[in-house]
C-alpha cells in the first residue's frame, strides 16, 4: 500500500487564489519526541453522532488512545445530532470523567450530516482539526499517514483503499463521485472519506454551508477554489458492526443533489 501522489486538484471555472500556506518559518518542539508533526502542538477530534450509543465511547477512547501519542493537548467534539438513543447520557458521563478533553455538543432534533459536522469543525480550536465518523470504521491509529504530511499540505485526505460497505453503498459513492466530478470538475479519490485531517486556519478561508451530504464535495471545492493544499493517502476501512447506516436514504441524496447544483453556481459566480 504506497502513497499517493501529490494531488494537484483544479476547477473549471474561477482562478484559485493563494490559500492558507503549508510550511515556512522556524518549526518549533513537537509535543511527542517522536511525532512526525513538528510545528502543530495541539489537536481537535470531531465526530458527528447521530443514534450511536453502541459506538460512541469506543470511538470518544481510540481518539484518546491515538492522539495522545502525538498531542499534550486534545479536544474531542462529538455532535449529537438529535439521537433518540442513549447516545446524549453517554456523552455527559464521558464529559463529566473529562471534562478537559470531551466536548458534546447536543442538537435538540436531528438536523443532518453536513450541519454536524460543519458546527464540529467551526467549533474546534486547536492547531489541527481531524474528523471522522463515530460508527468504528476507521483504525483511528492510522492518524500517523495524515500526520507525516501536515507539516507539507493544509488538508490531508485519506480514501478507502478497500471500501468495506455493501454493494449499494459502494455503487452510489462511485455514481457521486462521476456526478461531481461532471458537474464541478473536481477529482478526488474518495470525496466522502471520513478521515480528513485540516490545519485550523483552512476553516478561516473555507466557508461551508450544507447540511447534508454535500459538505465534503463543499468543503474540498471551496479548497481548491481558494488554492488550499491538498494531499490524500490510503487509509484503512472496516465493516459496521453495530448502529444503523443512514447515507443511503432518498431524502438524504435529494437534499445532496440539491446542493451540488447551489455549490456549482456558487463556484460559477466566485
């Protein structure tokens, strides 16, 4: 399993500009003697969490376990997008045994994907801002492969080397991907990988507004748009075991493709 090349990622339409620069200037101590990451001390973990009380605290623990080889300082947001399990009580007892580290944020109804993660994201405060889902998918120790690039690129993108969703799933990513990549000439591996690693000042450049499904189209959009750095790397992927899939529901891809045809004339009149 190598690395991928640089990515060198363009839009049809709309001059990129300078964006948030990905090196220069005396690097300072790393957190970790033996980190890979030299001028970042500090890390935010998001997760979006909607009906996840299965899956919650092993996640909220192999962020804890991962990022504490690398960071001193880690903040870990969870978004509680309306569950109706026990998902809000887990995140209160987790907070109240760390109070320094755990970070809940509760919506009062379940408000979508995209508005979870976007409120994690402008949330977060400290140098790096890493997100991935909550459902157990990823190896959150493979946060090393995004960590060895960071000091070079503004976002480090992984994509799933072996997807490990079922047929329909897989089938619908790639039907996503050939329709982003028509309608904004945007090519990317695995758009809607969930194991993206940003330095915190891309989010003062990169304005998100979906609340669906869109917002990683979005996000990497607005990037290239803006002349952001972007590097993606292979990742592992593994099977749900437990909670409930919600990506491939009618209203979920209706709000997607009602967006993407927002963000393309929105990147038309940029």
């Amino acid at each position: 399993m190598g690395f991928a090349n640089e990515t060198e990622l363009r839009l049809p339409f709309g001059p990129a500009t300078a964006g948030t620069g990905a090196s220069g200037g005396s690097q300072t101590q790393a957190a970790r003697a033996d980190s890979p990451v030299q001028e970042f001390k500090s890390i935010s973990v998001v997760f979006p969490a909607y009906n996840e009380e299965k899956n919650i605290e092993k996640a909220v623990a192999a962020a804890r376990t991962a990022m504490s080889k690398y960071f001193d300082k880690i903040e870990i947001i969870v978004v509680n997008d309306g569950s109706a399990d026990g998902t809000h009580d887990i995140l209160e007892r987790l907070k109240s045994e760390r109070p320094d580290q755990v970070v809940p944020i509760h919506f009062p109804k379940n408000r979508g994907y995209g508005a979870a993660l976007r409120t994690g994201l402008y949330a977060a405060r400290n140098d790096l801002v890493f997100f991935s889902d909550s459902d157990l998918q990823f190896d959150l120790e493979e946060i090393n492969r995004l960590l060895e690039w960071v000091d070079r690129y503004d976002i480090v993108a992984g994509y799933r080397s072996q997807r490990a969703d079922p047929f329909n799933r897989r089938f619908n990513a790639w039907g996503w991907k050939m329709l982003v990549r028509a309608v904004l000439g945007l090519k990317v591996r695995d758009i809607d990988c969930a194991f993206k690693l940003f330095r915190r000042d891309v989010f003062n450049t990169v304005q998100v507004q979906s609340v669906g499904a869109m917002i990683n189209t979005e996000l990497l959009s607005l990037a290239v748009q803006h002349g952001v750095r972007i590097k993606e790397v292979p990742v592992s992927h593994f099977p749900r075991t437990a909670g409930t899939q919600t990506g491939a529901k009618l209203g979920v891809i209706a709000r997607a493709f009602k967006e993407l045809l927002a963000m393309r004339r929105r990147l038309k009149l940029a």
